[in-house]
C-alpha cells in the first residue's frame, strides 16, 4: 500500500506541475491572442455586405469584375470549341474535293432536287458534262482543275437545247449516245491527266 511520505510526494509534485504548467500557457501575448480570435472571426463571417451604401462597394465591385474578367477568346479558340451542327440542308463550296485538291463546282439545282421521275434528265445532263469536259482536256492537252471540272452552266444550256420538247424515251435514247461518246474519250483524257498531274 501506498504510505503517507509517498502520497504527500506525489501531491506536491503534481501542484508544482499544474503551477509551472499554468506560468507557460497562461503568458502568452495578449495582442497575439486578440487577433488569431479576430482572424478566425472574420474568417467564419457569413454575413452580407450593406448594400445601401452603394458608392464605395459599386466601385469595389467593378474593380473585383475587372480583376475576374477572363482573358478575350481568339477565333480558332471559339471555333475548336463550337459544337453547333452545321447546316446540312445546304451544300458547301468544297463538299466534292478531289485527291488533287481540285474543288468540284456544285450542280445545277435542279438536278439536286429532282423527282426520281427525272433521272433520265439527270443522266443526260451527266453525260454532256463528262462529254464536254474530256473534250477539253483532249483539246488543250492539259488538266487544271478548271478544266477538269469546269462550271455546269454550258453542260446545263447544252441540255436545255438538246431536251427541249423531247419525251422520256428520246431523252435516254440521246443520253445512251452520248454517254458512248464520253465513254470513248475518257481514258485519254485520264492518260493526259495523269501525265500532266505527274502521277
């Protein structure tokens, strides 16, 4: 058992440790203590700014917008991040690029909206393009894009002329022959266009 010397002993040293403990922790700075309470106040401060003094904070805020405001977009930044859908109603310019770069000019309109029931006009208008066009890279000798695909307006006047009054039946009929012409013209007007493209 414990005896009386020993439990006066311990008594003492604790008093003397809860004592110098006390001189330690209870010194420290007053001010020091006043503005980590402080700090944490403000920190935790929820509450809203009085808005009916309106000069001073509008100001402020302008400058805070200022700050915040982020640096102007470029185009190219504008358009990587674009995900509107294009109009696919509408053909564009180079919708038929070839391997050599050449842009396909579009077709008439009316061959684009046609009726399934003017095929054959589509046809024929198809082969006087072909027709016209190996014609002329044979004639030149040459096969810039301009000439290997040239506008459809002559082709589409040809047609007109050709189809005009004409019914279904001599519309193919005329559309078979020349189809035969361009056919029989096309490989040397491909023979000069591989020579001329060097491939």
């Amino acid at each position: 058992m414990l005896d009386r010397k020993t439990l006066v002993i311990g008594a003492a040293s604790l008093a003397i440790g809860v004592a110098i403990s006390g001189v330690f922790l209870g010194n420290e700075p007053e001010d020091e203590t006043a503005s980590a309470i402080q700090a944490e106040r403000d920190f935790m401060d929820f509450t809203m700014p009085d808005l009916s003094q309106a000069d001073e904070p509008r100001a402020n805020a302008e400058t805070v917008t200022e700050r915040n405001a982020e640096p102007p977009v470029s185009k190219a930044e504008r358009d990587f991040m674009d995900f509107t859908m294009p109009d696919l109603s509408k053909p564009t310019e180079d919708e038929n690029p070839t391997l050599d770069g050449c842009i396909k000019p579009p077709r008439p309109q009316w061959v684009i909206d046609r009726t399934p029931q003017e095929a054959v006009n589509a046809k024929l208008l198809r082969s006087i393009y072909d027709r016209n066009r190996h014609q002329s890279i044979i004639d030149t000798k040459s096969c810039p894009c301009e000439i290997e695909y040239p506008s459809w307006d002559d082709s589409d006047a040809q047609y007109r002329e050709i189809a005009e009054e004409k019914d279904r039946g001599e519309i193919q009929e005329i559309g078979g022959d020349i189809a035969r012409e361009a056919a029989q013209i096309q490989r040397l007007s491909r023979d000069i266009c591989r020579e001329w493209q060097g491939r």
